[in-house]
C-alpha cells in the first residue's frame, strides 16, 4: 500500500506544525489510537473529529458529543454498563452489602456517582463512605492535595465496610501505591490491615520508578476488572527480542530501556544528566534481558489495554484491506482514484466500514461493533496474587459478557481466589452488622442505612430458618416451631386412647359403674315383689336403671379414635340416653305429688295417678329429644376432624360437632328436664310417706344440675382429649349421683335391713 503511519510527534508533516491545514504530503495518517485516560480520550475526540478519519480509544469512553464526535471514534473498552452490572454481581455473590465508594475526580467519576451509584442502592448495596481522589492541578497547593488524599485513605481504612469500590483510571494505581507508605511516614494509626480493593477495568498496575522497591502487600486478594483478554501466540518471543538497538528512531524504548534496568547509554542525555548524579552509572549494553525484570516493573503478559491495542491494530488492517479490495475492484472496472485519494477526500467512509466489519483476530475471537461504535466484548474478574519480592500474579477467576459467557451474568470461580491474608482463606464479609443467625430477623434501625438492622427473636409461633431474614413466618398447620424456632417440627396426631392413663381410669369407672347398675338391676328383680320395689311405679324403676346402664356404656364412645359413625352416636345417644333418665326421674316425682294430691277427699287428681301417666310423661320427653337429635344428624352431622390450631404440638383428632347451636339445644332441653324434676322434688321432699323419693330425687338432681353447669364452662375452657375427658366425667358423675342418691338407700333396705321391707313395718308407721 502506498501510505505510511503518522510520526509519533505530532499529526502532521515531520517537521512542520499547521494546524488546520492539510498538506499534500506523502505522509498521511488514516487513523489514531488513543487512551487510555478518558480525559485524554476527550480533547483528541473534540480535536480530531473535524478530520473524520477513525480514532480508536482504548480507555474508557469519553463524555463527548454524540451528534458530531461519536461518529468518528470506535471504543474498544466494552460497553460501562455491563462492567458496573458485573461489578453489582459480584457484590451480591458474595453478600458485600456494606461498601465504601473512591471514584476519579473528572465527568466520568461525576456520572458514576449519579448513575451508577443509586442503581447499586436499589439492589440492596449501602456505602459507608462515597469519596473521590483529590484532584491536582497546577493551580492547588501539593500540600493540600497530600492532606487531602491522606484523610480519605484515612476514612477508608478506618471504615467497617471490608470491601471498597475503586472506581478509578490508570494514574490512580500510582496514587494507591503511595497511600501506605506515607501512613508510615506519617504514623497516622489506622484500624484493620486490608481492605478487598474492587478495581474497574479503566484501572491498570502502573506505577513511577521511585515506587519499585515498595510493599504490593495492599493489593494482595483485590479483584479488578479487565477487558476480556487472550494470550496471543508469539507475544513473549516479541518482547524478547525487542532491543534498544533495533529501532534507532524509536526514542521511547531507550528511555524505558534506562528506567526499567537502573543503566544509561552511553552518550545519552540521560546518561549526561545522571553523571552529575552518580559517579559509577550503570551502562546500558542493550543486551539486558526483559523477561528478569519484575512483574511491578514490567509484565510479560498481555494486559487488558495492551490486548486492545493488539486488536486495533488487526481492524485498522482489516478495513484498509476492505478498503483497498474495493477500491482496486472499483479502479479496474471504471478508473477511479487510490485507496490513498479516497481516503484523503472523503476519510469517513473508513468509518463506515470499520462499524460494519467483523472477523476473527489471530487469537480466535470475533471482533466487531455495535450500533454505538463499542467492540461487542466482555470483562475478565481478576485476582491479585502478590509475593514478597515485590511481583504478582494476575489470576482469572470468572468474567462477564465475554466469549466464554455471552449472556450477562457474572461466572465466578470462588475456589481459585486468593483472599488478603487476614481473613485466613476465609471468605470475608462486608456487611454492616453480623448476620441475623437461625430464629431472629431484622429489624431497621431508624436513621441508618437498611443494611444497618438489629436482629430479634422470632415472635412466639413464628420461625426463621435461614440467615439474614427479612421477617419470621410461621409454620405450615400440620408443623410447630422447635424452641430455638429456627424450623418447624410435625405435630403428632393425638386423641383420647384406651393405652393413657386417662383414657384407661374413665374406660374402667364406665365399666365399674355399669356393673354395678347390672347388680342394682339384678337385686331388684330379685325382690321385685317386694313393697319398697313396688312403691312410686316399679316398670319405671326398671327403664330408669336400663337408661344408667346405657348413659355409663356410652361414656366409651367418646373414647378411641373418632370414625364416622362414633361421631354420630356419640352426642345424639348420650341426649337421648341421659333424656330418657331424667324424664323416669320427673314421671317419678310427679307420681309421688299427684299421688299425695288423690288421698286428699274428693280429689279430682285421682284419674291422673296411674302407670299410663309415668310412661306418657318419659314418652314425650324423650319424643322431643329424639326429634332434636334426628333434625342435627340430618342437617349438621357431626364428623371426625383435625383440629391444627388448638395444640401447639399436637393435632387434635376428634368430632367436630358442625352445629353448636343444636349441641347446646340438646343439652339445654336435658338440663331443662332437670330443672323442672329438681323443683318439683324440693317441694315434694316432706310429703309423708313410707318410701318417699323425693328426698332422693331431690339431692340426685342437685348433683345432676351441679355437674353439668360445671361442665359447660369447664367444656368451653378446655380442648382436645381432654375436652372429651369433661363430657366423660360428667356423663359418669351424673349418672352416678342418680344411682347413688336414689338406689343405694333402697339396695341398703333390702339387704341390710329386710325387715323394713314388709307389709307389717308400713302398717306400724302408719298407725
């Protein structure tokens, strides 16, 4: 090709400076590469962009005019959003909620702290202290600026955040490497020895040759950012080749020749200025080796900037050649003008076809734009690895948006990082306050950062079962909390059983007190000539000791395990049971007052005293109770159930009633009977009479109308087993109060005392 690049001094002809002016040289830049400092990025993009050839920035984008200076310059640092959402992942991977924030001190650092920084607070990121780097200018006081710096080293060594954002640009590796020695040199005490350093990609190891014998231990574990990189076959064997001597116009490499080895040429200017200085300087042969250096003074690798550069120069290329194929195609076919001409007169169509090309580097990557002109490309994460000897080793331990991740998710590799030395391998936190352990949540703290919380124990009947929750949340029905109330245990299922000992005393008192009344039952058969078991109706005697019979043998229904049918039978047959009991009671009170009533003369009582009477009065009693039981089973049936909330560790099997109303319905017309044989009975107590019961009756019923007010509230008060317990107990304490009060004294006569049992005995108390 007939063109060559532009001297390194300036953009013009070699010797002469005409701004503005385009002279018809044979040396004709087509492009420029520039970087990696955004500010120097800038003033040549407002420079530059009135030739409209191509410039290549390699730093971080500048803040230019997108209608007449973006055009014309091509990023090759990927796109800053997917660096900060990288950056954002890799806080949340590793739980850092609680960091301090550095930026530069130019627009950049300006629009990272607006843009930026409140993303990061709306993804649950709180800083502890947000700073910038003091800005030097020939206008401050060096003094000032020194005091400046030190006070936000201070502030961020000092802070309790763990990890701190460098949002920085390549001087500002400089700047950190002096921060620790001028603590020493100052003796300003800090707390705590390392901070885990977040470097963005802008950010580069650099440093100026005083610092070369310096500690590195401050970057030891620190995590940057890089522009996604591979190594490039042959790269080392051209830096060891590369000598002072090869290029004798190229001055920079002997000036770093110098620097890097300590030497001079001889014959340098260099070399005469350091004469003054030293009386033995070091010669430089030009034959040093440049893989001896140190890692801090020079790296063998490619670094992210480097590989940027690399790959301008591969796209510069590509497009000339693109270029050049058109235009020879073009020259052979109608005769127009070079490649040279072409680019002279109209230098943005190179734009053009750099925007729109896309191939694969030497390396084996894609290299193309999008629409806004930024290489399509990813970051690397880097660990920094230092050693006493004053080198380093970059490791790469995940990446964002590269090629081995083209989706925007951050891919980290834990295992190969390196963490600073005190936290001893251990994955450090950077939080504002511990954990909230198993069991507690956070509470916020009024005028501090949410992540600043206070942890409280769960609530009672609540839980937390992982670290750092918001809230405590109960636990699932058929589950409880444990006592530390850091997860939910099941709840077992429990009902009134046969096997405890509960279950076991009411079951034998049912069965004790039914034999019993087979005994009572069966004595009276046996005398049942006799007049003590004739007197007051002795068919209704007999129907009441069968109905207490019944009212003891259903108490066993309401223990086992409920089924459908026990949950039916249970309620209805005790009401009715129980009704047909109370109703012989009041039929036998009755009895004895109309009878009382019919000896009086010309009673008209008379007609009433009679069996019929007893047997109509227990038959409409127990009819209405019937009806009442039948309509409950047939329009709330009662059903077995498991009860989840009445235990905290239980559940409770039973039957659920389904209708209160109608249990307390039959259980009030019961009681109602009662009532009435109670009164009836008391006003009956001192008729005279040979075996008068109602004295009987009337004590009986006064137990009878105890327990079972007792029960309601006691009924109310209590669940679970030992809810049915209640309705057990006071189904065998009624009954037993009716057997004792009525019958015992009768069982006493007959027995103990026959002779009061006869005819004779009536005669002569009559008498």
């Amino acid at each position: 090709m007939d063109f060559k690049a532009p001297p390194s001094r300036n953009l013009f002809e070699e010797s002469r400076l005409i701004p503005n002016y385009n002279c018809d040289i044979q040396k004709h830049p087509v492009a420029m590469i520039g970087g990696p400092d955004s500010d120097v990025c800038l003033h040549v993009a407002i420079i530059l962009h009135i030739y409209k050839f191509p410039q290549f920035m390699y730093g971080s984008a500048p803040v230019t005019n997108k209608d007449k200076q973006a055009g014309f310059y091509h990023q090759m640092f990927p796109n800053m959003n997917l660096q900060y959402e990288g950056i954002l992942q890799l806080l949340q991977h590793f739980k850092w909620t609680w960091i301090g924030v550095v930026s530069v001190n130019n627009e950049n650092g300006r629009k990272f702290v607006q843009n930026v920084i409140p993303i990061f607070a709306l993804n649950g990121i709180c800083f502890d202290f947000i700073e910038r780097f003091p800005l030097a200018s020939y206008s401050t006081d060096i003094a000032d600026t020194v005091k400046e710096g030190m006070e936000m080293y201070r502030i961020m060594m000092n802070s309790t955040a763990n990890s701190v954002l460098i949002q920085g640009e390549i001087e500002v590796m400089i700047v950190l490497r002096m921060f620790p020695s001028m603590l020493k040199f100052e003796e300003i005490p800090v707390q705590g020895n390392s901070k885990i350093w977040i470097m963005t990609a802008q950010m580069d190891f650099t440093s100026l040759p005083f610092q070369r014998w310096e500690d590195l231990d401050f970057l030891h574990g620190a995590l940057s950012f890089a522009v996604h990189s591979r190594e490039v076959v042959g790269f080392r064997k051209f830096l060891q080749r590369r000598k002072p001597n090869f290029n004798e116009e190229d001055d920079f490499i002997r000036v770093f020749w110098e620097e890097a080895f300590g030497c001079v040429f001889s014959g340098s200017m260099v070399g005469e200025k350091s004469n003054s200085i030293m009386d033995s300087p070091l010669i430089c042969t030009g034959e040093e080796k440049i893989e001896t250096l140190l890692v801090s003074v020079f790296e063998m690798d490619m670094t992210g900037h480097s590989y940027s550069i690399y790959n301008t120069v591969y796209i510069l290329a590509q497009a000339l050649h693109v270029a050049y194929s058109t235009t020879f195609r073009n020259r052979a076919r109608v005769g127009t003008v070079g490649l040279i001409e072409l680019l002279q007169l109209h230098p943005w169509k190179l734009n053009q076809i750099v925007r729109s090309i896309s191939f694969n580097n030497t390396a084996g990557e894609t290299l193309s734009f999008n629409q806004n002109g930024e290489l399509k490309a990813g970051f690397d994460v880097i660990n920094w690895v230092t050693f006493p000897n004053k080198s380093f080793l970059k490791v790469k331990v995940g990446g964002i948006g590269s090629l081995t991740s083209q989706e925007d998710r951050l891919k980290m590799d834990e295992k190969l990082i390196i963490w600073p030395s005190r936290f001893n391998q251990v994955r450090p936190l950077s939080l504002c306050n511990n954990y909230c352990p198993l069991g507690y949540a956070k509470n916020k703290i009024e005028g501090k950062p949410f992540c600043c919380y206070d942890c409280l124990h769960c609530p009672e009947g609540k839980i937390s079962n992982g670290i750092d929750m918001d809230d405590c949340f109960p636990c699932p029905e058929d589950q409880y909390p444990n006592k530390e109330q850091n997860s939910c245990l099941p709840k077992t299922v429990t009902f009134l059983t046969y096997e405890e000992t509960l279950g076991f005393i009411l079951a034998i008192c049912s069965l004790s007190s039914s034999f019993i009344i087979v005994l009572v039952l069966g004595i009276f058969i046996k005398y049942q000539d006799t007049p003590i078991v004739k007197a007051n109706n002795r068919n209704l005697t007999y129907i009441l000791l069968i109905s207490l019979l019944f009212s003891f043998l259903c108490a066993l229904l309401f223990i086992g395990k409920p089924h459908k049918v026990t949950c039916l039978l249970r309620q209805s047959a005790f009401g009715v049971i129980f009704t047909v009991a109370v109703s012989c009671v009041l039929a036998k009170t009755i009895v004895v007052v109309l009878a009382f009533m019919a000896t009086q003369p010309k009673s008209i009582m008379r007609k009433w005293v009679g069996k019929r009477l007893a047997i109509s009065i227990v038959f409409f009693c127990s009819f209405i109770q019937v009806v009442l039981c039948t309509v409950w089973l047939l329009t709330f049936p009662p059903f077995p159930d498991f009860n989840m909330h009445l235990m905290v560790e239980e559940i409770v099997l039973e039957c659920n009633e389904n209708s209160f109303v109608m249990f307390y319905c039959v259980l009030g017309f019961m009681f109602l009977l009662a009532l009435v044989s109670f009164t009836v009975a008391f006003f009956a107590r001192k008729l005279p009479d040979s075996f008068n019961e109602a004295k009987f009756i009337t004590f009986s019923m006064l137990i009878f109308c105890s327990v079972w007010l007792s029960f309601v509230p006691s009924y109310l008060t209590t669940g679970g087993k030992h809810m049915v317990a209640v309705e057990i107990f006071s189904i065998i304490a009624s009954s037993g109060g009716l057997l004792v009060c009525i019958f015992f004294p009768k069982c006493f006569i007959i027995i103990l005392r026959p002779e009061l049992n006869s005819k004779q005995y009536i005669k002569q108390r009559n008498n």
